[in-house]
C-alpha cells in the first residue's frame, strides 16, 4: 500500500510543479515471464515498439494475439531532470497500471502495485539524478479469483494465456492513464480533509490537513488555509492542523448547478512558505433520510447510467475529449449521475464532474465474485454457487479489496461529485461467508470517509428479497434487473408481472431505505428497425424502458434509474455478444440510438 506518499492530484503552483511523461513510450511483450531475470530493467528492453500513453495496447495493433495478450509486457521512457534540488521530494505517480506492475528508475526498484484501476507512486528522491534517467515498468494483466475483477487465466494449445474476466467487459489493459513526475517541497502536505455543516444561509467546513517529510509540528510549522470564492473574493480563513471555519451565505454546490471555491492550503514556518497545495471545494452535504436521498437537505431523483471507460482504439485509455463528449450527451438527455460501473474511473472524470455538477456512485473493482462471465444470465437462470465458501484465498482477495476502497476513498474523498461507493457489483451475496466477507469492508469504507458517504453494493437477479444476506449493510439499495431481456425476453407483459412479484417483495419487507436501479437495459442495435419491435431493435429498446419506467414509478422508494450503459463497449468474444455489449442509449461514437429520445423526455419533466 502506497500509504506514505500523498494521492492528491498533481498541481502546478510557486513551489509545486508536475509534468506529464505522456507521449509515445517503448514498449514490449514478455510472454515467457523473463524479463525481469534478464534484468530488461537494468539494460533496457528488447525489441521494442513505440507505444502511446495513455491507452490501452489491445485495440492498437492488428494481430488478435496481441489484442488478447495475456501476461507481462514492459513499458520504458526517459525523464529528463534539469536539476536535482534537495530541497524537493521527487514523485512519479501513475494514474493506474493495469492490473498491477513493478517499477525501476535507472534499474532501481521503486514501486510494485496491485490492482489496475487507482494510482501507483513512487518516491523516487534520491534515485532521480540530473540528465537523463530511464523508467521501466513490467505490467502483467492475468487474472484469478484473488485479485479483483476476478476471473481466470488458462493457458492455450499454442502456449499462450488467455485472461477470462468473470465480467462482461474486454480485459484492456497497459498505462491507460496519465503519468506525471512531481517536484514538491521536502516538507510538504501529505492529505487533507473536509466535512461540511449547514447552518441556515452559512456552512461550516470542517477540516484536517497532515503534512510529512522533515518536521515537526511543535518546531513551528503550522497550516494556513484560504477559501475564495469563483469571483476571487476571500470567503473564510483558518490557521491550524485542524479545526473549522464558517462560510458566510455559502454558495453550494448543487446537483447540475455546481459552484467551486478555490482553497489554498499552506505549510508556513515563521511567515514563510513550505509548501501550498490548491484544491477544489464544492460545499454541499449527502443524506440519506428514510427513503429519500438528500442533497443539501433537498430530495434528488437520479438520472443517467452505468458507464464503461472505453472507446475506440483507446479502448480504456483516457481521453478528454470521449469524455467532454459524454459529459455533453449526459447533459443532453437530462442526467444527473452515474456509477464508475466496474472500477475506479481516471480522476479527471471525477474533476470534470465536480464542475458539470453531475453526481457519482464511486464503485472498487469488486466484481467477478460469482463464477460465471455471464452471471446475469446464469442468474437469471437460476443459477448461483457459493464464491466465498470456496475461494482458494479468501483472505488474500480480501487483502486486495480492502486496498482498493482504501486507495479510492483517499483518492476521491475530495470530490463533491461522489456521493456514495460502491464496494461490489453483481457479488454472490446469499451466503453467511458472503456477508462475513463484505461486512468489515462496508465498515472500512464507512471508517475512512471523513464526510460519511452512504455506502452501498450493487445487487443482480440471485440476491433477491427473500434470499440476499448483504442488503442489510447497505445505506442504500441498488438492484441490476433485466426482465423483459435476460428474463422473459420479448414478453415485456411477462416481464412486467414478475417485475412486479419482486418490488411487491421489497416493498413488503418495509426497509425504508431507497432503492436504485443500478442497470436496466436490452441489447439494440443502432442500424435495426422493426414494427412491431423484436429483441435488438431500437423500438424494443424503447418499449422495454417504458416499461421498466411505469414500474419505477408505482414504488415510492425507488429514487433513481441509471441505465445500462450509456454507450455500447467492447467486451470478450462470446454468441451473447456481438462485437461487445450493445445496451448502450448511445453507440460506441457517442450518437443517439432512439430510446436516447425517450429518456430525455422523462427526464427533462422529471
Ligand atoms: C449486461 N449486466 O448484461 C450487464 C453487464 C454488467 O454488462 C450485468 O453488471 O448485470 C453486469 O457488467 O449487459
């Protein structure tokens, strides 16, 4: 765990600079595992291509082997330092590696990493020199049933491995996020963290900052903090590690109205500055009360999606402009949140949703906990096995999950866009070893959130009202439901009475908690027509969401509806998918399939 070294954002100021190490980098695969025996790292690697970060490598080449490479593969670059000064710590910090890697500068080892969805650091101070330095990285994207997304790995008649997600989306993997090398202050800000009171037309902020490197509180050094408003107005004040400070008619952040105050946080010793760190705030409060989901005190219906990072040739690669033009169509339609269905997104999805005012269910990579890639159809079928009984480590799987919600809550505690984690999706959650399982990670998540988000799970067809045994530790309840698809297909009459049969199940058990549908949707196809509407026409797609509407709708409890998916994704090769999952409102290019007319209607009234 990457405890030591601070997650925040890189920022650019007086006495912060982060440059990005993005751009074309050598790249390599290492099918035999034998790179690092070799000492590629000390060397340099061999045979290598040019490789761009950030994407994933699978949609960039033409040879299917190397689309659906599964094990090591190596990336290298070359930082040039101007000059080494020491008086700063020098960091190099990965958006992600997927789905874990070892790093080495100029041969030195300085970070290994499990999980491929939230930030690798590397304290590289000391190891950096003037000039040139290379950075090598080996990457490996196997999967098994201990690290989350589970799934396995076989090994194929020529030899080859082959990775098969318990999930329904294309294991993409390489550096598909930014790279940055820090220069921050020896001493400097570690983490800080804000809560958030209203009181009538004021909010108090509440806050803590810890600072690290060579210092020492008692030996004068304090903190100073600066609120100013989107005018450049001074708004409030405070000295101090910790305390709180009044916010005179505050101007909050507000679901699709979002307002931003800009807070210098400062590391001063007699007068002078040590460090400053520039942050974001979005003053706004999450409850949840009864069956309501309360922004700043105010009830909020969500609208909008489960979304995939993915996109042509990127394929899971952040790009600003795919997502500028999500935030758009999102806009659009009359959205106002989604889930990061199934991983921790790239932070400037999460920066660009504080400033759209879009709200985000944050959800770990926890999914795959059930033993079929196809568990919604397998569900849906009846089936369902006991993962955690006979996981081959649980305790170890545990391990790797408790890590990720620790290093998502650190990393996205500041954001006022999320509202609630999500600490799994579509997990077996019908046996006692399954609620042993998540209880102390629901707690986890509760213990390190310094503003007390809700904290829920998402649940698919086998965790029903009668049989489930984790709903109860969730604040708030999300069902993935597809009748009239997986479940009476073409028999939206059908689908609808069984739908029915369920929430009147829910409903009987009084739980006076809201109720989200997390995922809803059909497989359509954006060239297909039919009247009367068959399954993957775009008029069935119509017809099965007004379906799923006027049941949402008969349920006062249910406070939200986010569709699957926004757009249509890559997933593995399958007869249930062609060239991926096609249940997106939008296609892969990001036009408007014909139900995309439908939501937005209801939800502009909405
Ligand atoms: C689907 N159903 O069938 C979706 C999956 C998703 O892509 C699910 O949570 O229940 C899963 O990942 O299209």
């Amino acid at each position: 765990m990457n405890n030591i070294i601070s997650e925040l954002y890189p920022v650019n100021n007086e006495v912060r600079n982060a440059q990005l190490l993005d751009g074309l980098w050598r790249f390599c695969f290492d099918p035999e595992g034998s790179g690092e025996r070799e000492g590629w790292q000390e060397k340099g690697i061999p045979g290598a291509v040019s490789m761009p970060v950030p994407a994933s490598f699978s949609d960039i080449f033409t040879e299917a082997w190397k689309r659906d490479y599964c094990g090591d593969f190596w990336y290298e670059t070359d930082i040039f330092l101007q000059e080494y000064r020491e008086d700063r710590q020098y960091i190099i910090r990965f958006g992600s590696v997927t789905h874990r890697c070892t790093v080495w500068l100029n041969g030195m080892q300085i970070a290994e990493h499990e999980g491929g969805f939230l930030p690798v650091l590397a304290d590289v101070t000391g190891a950096i020199r003037p000039g040139k330095n290379r950075l090598s990285v080996k990457a490996n994207n196997e999967l098994n049933e201990t690290s989350i997304p589970c799934g396995a790995t076989a090994v194929q008649k020529d030899g080859r491995k082959l990775a098969s997600g318990y999930f329904d989306f294309f294991n993409y993997s390489g550096i598909q996020r930014s790279v940055w090398l820090e220069q921050i202050p020896a001493v400097s800000i570690l983490d800080y963290s804000l809560s958030f009171e209203l009181d009538g037309a004021d909010a108090i902020v509440n806050y803590e900052v810890s600072a690290g490197g060579a210092f020492d509180a008692s030996e004068g050094v304090t903190a100073v903090l600066k609120l100013t408003d989107a005018d450049g107005n001074t708004a409030a004040g405070a000295c101090g590690f910790r305390g709180s400070f009044r916010v005179e008619n505050a101007h909050l952040w507000k679901v699709r109205g979002a307002y931003l105050y800009s807070l210098a946080i400062c590391l001063e010793k007699d007068g002078s500055l040590l460090d400053r760190y520039d942050a974001r705030v979005g003053i706004r409060t999450v409850k949840i009360d009864g069956e309501k989901i309360l922004i700043n005190g105010e009830p909020v219906y969500l609208k909008g999606f489960g979304k995939h990072e993915d996109f042509e040739v990127l394929g899971r690669g952040f790009n600003y402009a795919v997502a500028k033009r999500d935030y758009e169509c999102m806009k659009w339609i009359g959205a106002n949140c989604f889930r990061t269905s199934h991983y921790p997104y790239a932070e400037e999805w999460y920066r660009m949703a504080d400033e759209e005012g879009f709200l985000i269910i944050d959800e770990v990579p926890g999914v795959g906990m059930m033993r079929s890639f196809a568990n919604f159809a397998a569900a849906g079928a009846g089936a369902s096995n006991g993962f955690f009984g006979d996981c081959p480590d649980v305790e170890l799987l545990q391990k790797n999950h408790r890590q990720a919600v620790t290093e998502m809550i650190l990393r996205d505690k500041h954001h006022p866009s999320v509202f609630a984690w999500s600490i799994f999706n579509e997990a077996e959650t019908v046996t006692d070893a399954a609620h042993d399982y998540f209880a102390p990670l629901f707690d986890l998540a509760r213990k390190l959130d310094p503003e007390k988000r809700p904290v829920t799970g998402v649940l698919e067809k086998t965790s029903s009202p009668e049989r489930c045994k984790c709903y109860p530790l969730m604040d708030f309840i999300c069902l993935n439901r597809y009748y009239g698809w997986y479940i009476s297909g073409g028999k939206l009459e059908d689908a609808r009475e069984q739908m029915v049969g369920e929430m009147d199940a829910w409903a009987a058990k009084k739980l006076n908690v809201p109720f989200l549908f997390t995922e809803f949707g059909t497989d359509t196809l954006d060239t297909l027509h039919k009247l009367p509407s068959v399954m993957w026409t775009q008029e069935y797609q119509q017809e099965y969401m007004e379906m799923n509407f006027s049941v949402f709708d008969s349920y006062p409890f249910v406070q939200g509806e986010l569709a699957w998916n926004f757009a249509d994704f890559q997933t593995g090769q399958g007869i249930m998918r062609v060239n991926g999952n096609k249940k997106g409102i939008f296609s892969r290019n990001r036009q408007p399939k014909a139900a995309a007319f439908t939501m937005k209607k209801r939800w502009e009234e909405k």
